[in-house]
C-alpha cells in the first residue's frame, strides 16, 4: 500500500498505525519533519515497551549505527511489530515493488532498472543505483554515492561519494565499511573497513561506526 504526505514524500507498508520514528539523530528528526504527527523515540525507550505498545505502532528505525539497528528490529520482531517505508517522490525510481518495509529514501536519487532495496535501509539524497543492483539489509547509502552491477552485503555502510561498480558482477562481503570516496572496482569479500578495495582494518559494520 502507498499512501501520500502531499506532494513531497510517499508512505509504503503503512498499516494505519501510529507511525514511530526510532532514533534522536539528525535523519530521525529529518523523518519526524516529513511525517508530521508521527511519535520519535530513543532506542532505549523502543527496547523497553510492551507487547501491547507495539502492536499499536509501525516503525522506522532511523539510525545509521548497524549492530544498535539490529538490536532494535530484533526486539520489536518478538512482538511481531510491523515496519513502514518512506520514499522522496523527487527520485526516478523504476518500481516501488523492489524496496523493502523499514527503509528511507531521501530525494533526488536515480533508481533505475529496478534495484532490490532491502529492509530497514536508508539511502540519502544525490545517489544514483544502476544496472542490475542488490542492497542487503540494514545498508546505509550515503549522499553522491553510485552504485552499478553490485551485490551489496548486508549492513554494508558507505561513505558519502562512494563508488562500487564491475563488469561483470561483483559482490561485497556482509558488514563492510567504507569511507569516503572510496572506488570498489572488484569483489570484497571479507567483512571489514575498506577504502576502496584497500582493507584498512578487520572492523566490520557491526563493531566500527564510520558515519
């Protein structure tokens, strides 16, 4: 189901619920702005409801920390809670059918030829996907960044102008930093944090925030 703030932004998933926004940073309370009467609250305050309490909700995690995002969604998936997406209407998206419930895509972003978007992903503005890419679950997508002929890992985190492109396909590993300005250019396939395809260190998504 689509639903519509006005000209400006569009509401996948929504079930009519009380919409939550999870997180107190700057994304979160950019996402509190575009949904209006929506409720913002802390991880912690999230982490510590009832069964009851989340079964009158729909959430979007909005936090770019990858292990603490975990966290979340599996404690609220113990009550079956339900998630709800928000998607700029200024972007060139092919098909809304191909992103997943949990997930922001902020505006002016190319998503061409029906990239797979994954659950509880954010993606920022100015970013092109291409030809033929696949982003995992909880990646975070940060502005000016391009993406073509990938398979992105899960909680992959990339840093603001990014490049990863092969011909043919490539694939990076599950929990992956990289920096900004990185260029991948060939297959990653051991979880850490990269600049470009040079492994800077063994630190995954899950243990090293870069953003």
């Amino acid at each position: 189901m689509i639903d519509s703030l006005g000209s400006q932004f569009d509401i996948l998933y929504d079930r009519g619920l009380i919409r939550c926004v999870v997180g107190l940073g700057a994304v979160a309370h950019s996402i509190k702005d575009i949904l209006g009467d929506a409720e913002q609250v802390s991880v912690e305050h999230a982490m510590s409801q009832s069964l009851d309490w989340i079964a009158k909700r729909q959430f979007l995690i909005a936090i770019s920390n990858v292990s603490t995002k975990q966290q979340v969604v599996n404690y609220l998936n113990k009550s079956c809670a339900h998630y709800f997406s928000v998607v700029g209407k200024q972007n060139n998206i092919f098909s809304f059918n191909d992103i997943g419930a949990g997930t922001f895509i902020n505006y002016c972003n190319d998503l061409l030829s029906g990239p797979h978007i994954g659950n509880h992903c954010i993606v920022s503005a100015y970013c092109q996907l291409g030809h033929n890419v696949t982003v995992g679950d909880f990646c975070h997508i940060s502005a000016y960044s391009y993406i073509n002929n990938v398979k992105l890992g899960t909680g992959s985190v990339l840093g603001v102008r990014s490049s990863i492109t092969g011909n043919p396909l490539i694939t990076t590993a599950d929990y992956c930093n990289f920096i900004i300005n990185s260029v991948v250019t060939k297959h990653v396939p051991v979880a850490g944090t990269y600049f470009g395809n040079r492994k800077l260190s063994d630190q995954s998504s899950l243990e090293h925030q870069i953003l």
